[in-house]
C-alpha cells in the first residue's frame, strides 16, 4: 500500500516532529494519520460523520484547537476556511504542516505561503502537496471574521455552504411550498437557517427539526433562526433518529469532495422515507442533472415533479413506502 505524503515527510525525515501534543484539523474519516504517535494525537473537526468517526476510532476530538506542538492542517475545499484553518493553526501551535489535494487547492496556499515566507520545503505526491513550516504571525490577517450578517441579511461564516448568498435551489424550493404544510416538520441538511423561515411561515407548523452535520453553519442557524418552534440538531442527517415527522423539506448535499455523489442525495432520501410518518410528505430540491427519480419512487408512493427551472427540480413526495 502506497504511503500517504505525511508517512513519506515523516519516515523519509523531511520533517521532524517537536515533542508535545499534536491536532490534525478538518481530517476526512479516511486521512492517513499512522505515523503520528497516537497518545499524543487528537482530532479538531465540526462535520459530524466525520467527528463520528474518529470518535469511533479512539482518537479525542474537540471542535476548537488547542495549544499544542504541531498542527496538522487538511486543507478544505473553501478557501477561506482554508487560510483561517491556517491563521488558527498559528496562533495555537508552534509548528505548522498543510496537506491537502490539488483539486482542493492546496497549490494556490502553498503559492500565498511562499509568497510570505519565502522558500518552503514541499512533498508532491498522489495529486497532492505537503508542506511545513515554524508558526508565524504572517498569517494573522487570514482569521475568519466574527459570523456577520452578509447582504442577503444572515449570518454565515467561511467554510458554510452558499455564505455569500442564498442557494438558488433553496431559493426555488422555497417559492414551491404549499400554503399550509404539516405540524410537525424537519429540514434535513439545514445549513445557516434559510429554509427555516419559510416554512416557520406557512399555516399549520407547530414543530421544525434543522438537522445539520456542520457545526460552523449549526451555529449559524441558531443566530438566523430565533423562533421557539425550531430546534437546531447537530447531526448527520442520514442516520438521525427522530420521532415520526409529518413533513420534511431538504436540499441535500451531492458531493463531500469536487466530484459530485449522486448516492448522498440518495441517502437523504432514503433518511426521510424512513424519518417520515405513514401519512408524511417530503419537499425536495435536487440540481437537474442528478438522477433521483428511480430512488424516490422507491421510496414513496406518490412522486410529483411540482416546479423546475434551468438548474432545479423541485419533487413532492408522500406515502414512504417501508
């Protein structure tokens, strides 16, 4: 088996670990970390399945960074989470290693860090980079700002998904709601909040569940949204265990990496044909060129495409089938 780009700085001896405690930050549940010393290793991590994860693996794991000796920084697909990833690290450790894959842009951080630092010792390999250097204050200006309010008037913050503006299929998925929807209702993949005030205005809801696995836009959602009627769940929606709901209303995610993943938009499915009670109904906005269709009739007996444009789809769903 093909060593990872840590196993190789660290075995080669490109890098040498200062003693005391190490965080490795935002790692997916399947990033190499057998060469570190396990005693002395724990995960900073918000994305629940993930979290979960790790958890089950043994490993502490704490959604702030500590002081420690050494962090690890797994670059993430949002760039500025990215350079506040690493405005973090530096405040909070005394050595600093970034991993992560070209396609989630580590060679454009690599470029910005060398830009400041000058020279830096690099590995390539596996369509990726690795690459360290001593903490520094150089960096200080990439600190994610406090949550604000962005022009669509929420709060959001780097590293949530659609922080600069409302998702347009939300937005479609919004404008298709019913006047009136059941008492009891969830928002699987919630996300910062929006869909929470549209259905807090229809006739009829007594109850909405925002069940969402991010703990940046949990957070979020809990400044956006002030009525008593919603309660914020830090989750992964796909395994959450709830009482039997009257109605759900998602957008769910299609892809963890660049490349899309038609089977977690699946996975919601199937989660709200299972979440739902008998009589339930099921709200759903999907991008156009993601096949859903054959795993919702699978799932309910009544399937409606109720609005589409362009880029969106929006299904109604009732009667899950068990």
């Amino acid at each position: 088996m093909s060593q990872s780009r840590l196993s190789t700085a660290l075995s080669d001896g490109l890098i040498a670990l200062p003693s005391g405690n190490i965080a490795v930050m935002r790692p997916p549940a399947t990033y190499d970390v057998s060469a570190l010393p396990r005693g002395q290793t724990q995960i900073v991590h918000g994305f629940f399945p993930d979290v979960a994860a790790w958890q089950s693996g043994g490993y502490a794991v704490n959604q702030a960074l500590p002081e420690v000796a050494v962090a690890i920084v797994v670059v993430p697909r949002a760039k500025a989470l990215a350079r506040a990833m690493v405005a973090e690290a530096c405040a909070k450790a005394d050595f600093i290693i970034i991993d992560g894959q070209k396609t989630d842009g580590v060679d454009s951080l690599f470029k910005a860090c060398r830009k400041a630092l000058g020279d830096l010792a690099s590995v390539t390999k596996g369509h990726g980079r690795i690459f360290w250097f001593a903490a520094t204050d150089a960096f200080a200006e990439w600190a994610a700002p406090a949550s604000e309010k962005g022009p669509h008037g929420y709060f959001t913050t780097a590293g949530v998904f659609s922080d600069g503006a409302v998702d347009a299929g939300s937005a479609l998925l919004a404008e298709s709601l019913p006047g009136k929807l059941p008492a009891r209702m969830a928002d699987l993949g919630a996300g910062w909040g929006y869909l929470a005030g549209p259905i807090l205005a229809r006739d009829g809801v007594k109850a909405l569940d925002m069940i969402e696995a991010e703990a940046l836009s949990v957070e979020c959602a809990k400044r956006n949204v002030s009525d008593a009627r919603a309660v914020c769940h830090w989750a992964d929606a796909t395994r959450f265990e709830g009482e039997a709901y009257d109605g759900i209303v998602m957008n769910p995610p299609f892809h963890t990496s660049r490349a899309s993943d038609p089977g977690l938009g699946r996975a919601f499915i199937q989660a709200a044909a299972r979440l739902l009670a008998p009589h339930g109904k099921l709200w759903m906005v999907a991008n156009r060129h993601l096949p859903y269709e054959a795993t919702l009739t699978e799932c309910f007996r009544n399937v409606d495409m109720i609005a589409s444009n362009g880029a969106f789809k929006v299904f109604h769903a009732n009667r899950p089938l068990r």
